[in-house]
C-alpha cells in the first residue's frame, strides 16, 4: 500500500514537473504570442460585429457557418480568444518563477569573506594585472576612485591575512528589469480580460430636449437594449461650420452636444461634449460620435368614396395602423428633392396577404394605391425635422488596469535597456614589494560602455599607486 501511493506521489510530481518546464518555455512565448499576432491580423481583415446578411453577402453561405463556428465575428469576446490570453499570463508567471529565485540571488549575493579568489579570477570576464613597489600608498585614492566611478555604491571591504579588497558595485537594480516588464505585460492581459467580460460598448442617439435611460448594444442581427441606471438627457446641440468666403458648400467643422445627468429625477451633472471630449459618469464613458436628423412626417389618408380625411403622424422608421382598414403603413425614409418634383416621403404600404408595396409621396402631389379593391388617396401635409446626436457609450472597467501595466513596462524596459549591474574588485596586496594589484569586473549588459569605464578606472589606480 505504501509502495502505491510513493508510486503515485512521483508520477504526480512528474507530470506537474513535465508541465511546469512546458509552460517556462520560451519556445512556448514566441508560439503564443505569433498566435495572437495571427489572430489580431484576421481581427481586422474580417469585420467584428457585422450582421448575417452581410457576412453571408460577403463570404457567402458556406464560408459564413465555417467562420461563425469558430466565432470569428466576434472574436475578441470569444472564450477561445480569452483562453489564448490566459495560456501566455500563465506562461510568462512559469517563466518568471523560474526566473526570479536567480535574479533575487544575484541582487543579494556578496562578494565572500576571502575576497578576490584566484579562482573566481578565471570566471570574471574583465581582469587586470598592475605591478606596484609600495601598496600602502594608493589605497585611499582607489577608494575614491571606486566612489566616483560609481555613483557612490554600497561598498565592501575585506580584509585577509596577505590582501585588501574593495569592492563596488552600481545598478544591482536593473536585474528587476526583465521580471517587471513580465509582469507588466501580464497586469496589461488581465486588464483586457477585464475589459472584455466585464465593459460593453454601445451606442444611442438622443434627439434635441429629449431623455433616455437606455443604450443599444450591437449584436449579431439586432440590437439590444441594455439599462443604464440613470438617464442623460441633450439639452442642445450644434453644428459648426467653416467659414470659406465665395463658396456655398457648407462644411462641417465640429459638433457639439450639452448633455445632463440625472438620477432619481434631478440634474446631477452638465457637460458639453466634444469629438475626443467626453463625458464620464460611473465609469461610463459617452463619446460624440455622429450626428442626424430625424423626420416626422404627417400624410393624410383620403378614401375615394368618402370626403373626411384621416390624418397619419409617422416618424421615419415607424408603422402605423391605417384606420378603419386591415392595412399598416410605414415610413422608410425622408427625400428633401424627389425627381425633381420637391420634397417627398418613401412609405411601404403592407396589406394582409400581400407582399409589401413600396412607393413616394411628394408634397402637393397625389399617390393612388389600390388596397383591397378600392382606391386611397395618400397626401403629404407636412415635414417636421428634429435633430439628434450619436453617441457611443463605453464601459471598461480594466482600463486603468491597463495604464498601470503600461507604466511599469516603461519602467521596466528602462531599467533594462538604460542600465545594467556593474561589479568592481580591487585586491591590494599587503606585502612589502614587488606583488601585483588585481582589478576584476563584470558587468550584465552593455559591455562597451563597461570595458570602458573598467579602463579608466584602472589607468587611474595603476597612476595613484605610481605617484
């Protein structure tokens, strides 16, 4: 029984060893992260958030369920797409791991109480023989000039029975370099997990004085209504033009929108919103997007055997009942000029039974239909236009989630990039005369700047003992 359970014990602690070493890879790294390269590619080839007409229009029918199988169209909320992403945090914290118990040792490993050893000599990449006659004499100025070399380091100083060593060192620091720009780019993928299942983004458009408490989220073939837990309402709203003197084209130069706040019916905030000036609320952000208009049209509806006439208010987009009668009509779009003929209202007219029947109405000009065997007369009365503006509406709860890991992966690549561990060892021999001063360094990245303050600092000490 004893025997079974060591047994199990080590196949357990070789698989989690076998798995371990798999995720340190750095093989593993550069395969995950040209997967996401790959992917992010085909992200912005293939539009996201399209409707299935126009996937299946595009690629056609059977391309279209290949594609939506793996949900390409809305890939970056797909749970694959998320599970790349965690696969390299859990790859990069692996590589980290494994790395980190060397680096802390290097940043707290002492130079040892013997010294400068013959046989830590052979080890060090930069070393330098100078023969001196009285070693007593420049010791101070080598101190000093360790001090001003670097920057005024932490320094040690060992003594044994035959020699003295100085040692300095600069920039122990900049080994934390690799593992904060690791964990940095971890802290960056987690905020935009964050963001992915916990933000949305959306859009609404808010006519001129009018409130919503509601915005629209994009799904695959509808939008969907999402509450946002207090209303915002436009108070005004503009278009600004160029001023091109001679010209009679009007150009749009920016648009501006005074939104308002309000919860449990009062004003809470007031904010003018501008093109890359939005208004934050609740971590809720409503940026100035578009701008439009929208067409209230009234017709009349005139039976040709009767004289009284029924009046219709429609706005564009909306369907109607047509009284005492089984047919609905629809405004499909406004036309400020339709054939020349002036201002005009495109309607679909929809009879049980029937396919829908689209045709104009221009002002001051009568349409005929035949319904059911007789015959409607359809006027235009009047056009009502009422502005709106567009607003995009976003959520990202993981964004500054994202700024922080970005900030330290500034930070991080500094201390990689602009600076690097230097050591310095100086041993001084104790005797009377002809013995050898032994200068040794290393350093853990940019060796030419290295090698030469190494050589500075031993022209130095080779003169301070020569004096």
């Amino acid at each position: 029984m004893k025997k079974t359970e060591v047994t199990n014990h080590e196949k357990g602690k070789g698989f989690s060893t076998i798995l371990f070493d798999l995720f340190r890879s750095l093989k593993l790294t550069i395969f995950f992260l040209i997967l996401l390269a790959i992917v992010s590619i085909i992200g912005t080839l293939i539009t996201q958030g399209a409707t299935a007409e126009d996937y299946i229009q595009r690629y056609g029918a059977s391309l279209y369920e290949v594609l939506d199988f793996f949900n390409l169209f809305d890939m970056y909320h797909s749970v694959w797409f998320s599970a790349l992403l965690l696969l390299l945090v859990i790859n990069l914290i692996t590589c980290s791991v494994h790395r980190l118990p060397g680096i802390l040792n290097q940043l707290s490993r002492k130079p040892g109480s013997a010294g400068l050893e013959d046989s830590m000599i052979k080890t060090l990449p930069y070393v330098e023989r100078v023969n001196i006659s009285r070693p007593a004499k420049g010791e101070e100025e080598t101190r000093s000039y360790l001090k001003k070399r670097f920057g005024d380091p932490e320094r040690i100083e060992i003594e044994t029975s035959s020699t003295v060593t100085f040692y300095s060192e600069k920039g122990k620091f900049s080994r934390l370099g690799v593992p904060l720009s690791h964990l940095s780019i971890i802290i960056i993928l987690i905020g935009a997990m964050v963001g992915s299942s916990l933000g949305f983004k959306g859009f609404v458009n808010i006519l001129e004085g009018k409130t919503v408490d509601q915005i629209y989220l994009r799904g695959r073939d509808r939008e969907i209504p999402m509450p946002l837990g207090f209303s915002v309402r436009c108070d005004d709203f503009k278009l600004i033009f160029y001023d091109l003197p001679g010209k009679s084209e009007r150009h749009v130069k920016e648009y501006v929108s005074v939104l308002t706040i309000l919860e449990n019916g009062k004003d809470v905030l007031k904010e003018t919103v501008k093109v890359n000036h939005p208004l934050h609320y609740k971590g809720i952000a409503f940026y100035q997007s578009s701008y439009g208009a929208l067409h209230d049209a009234t017709i009349s509806v005139q039976w040709r055997e009767k004289k009284e006439k029924t009046l219709l208010k429609l706005s564009e987009g909306e369907t109607v009942s047509i009284p005492n009668s089984n047919m609905v009509i629809r405004l499909v779009k406004y036309a400020p000029e339709v054939h020349n003929l002036g201002e005009g209202i495109q309607v679909a007219l929809i009879v049980p039974n029937k396919p829908p029947r689209a045709f104009w109405i221009v002002k001051e000009a009568a349409g005929f239909e035949q319904p059911g065997g007789g015959t409607v007369v359809f006027n235009l009365e009047k056009v009502e236009t009422r502005g709106y503006t567009g607003l995009q509406v976003a959520k990202d709860p993981g964004v500054w989630i994202v700024w922080a890991g970005s900030g330290l992966m500034i930070l991080g690549l500094i201390m990689s990039f602009f600076f690097s561990h230097q050591r310095v060892w100086v041993r001084i021999p104790k005797g009377p005369s002809g013995e050898e001063i032994v200068i040794a360094g290393s350093t853990s990245k940019n060796r030419i700047g290295f090698e030469r303050t190494f050589s500075q600092l031993v022209t130095e000490v080779r003169s301070a003992f020569r004096k």
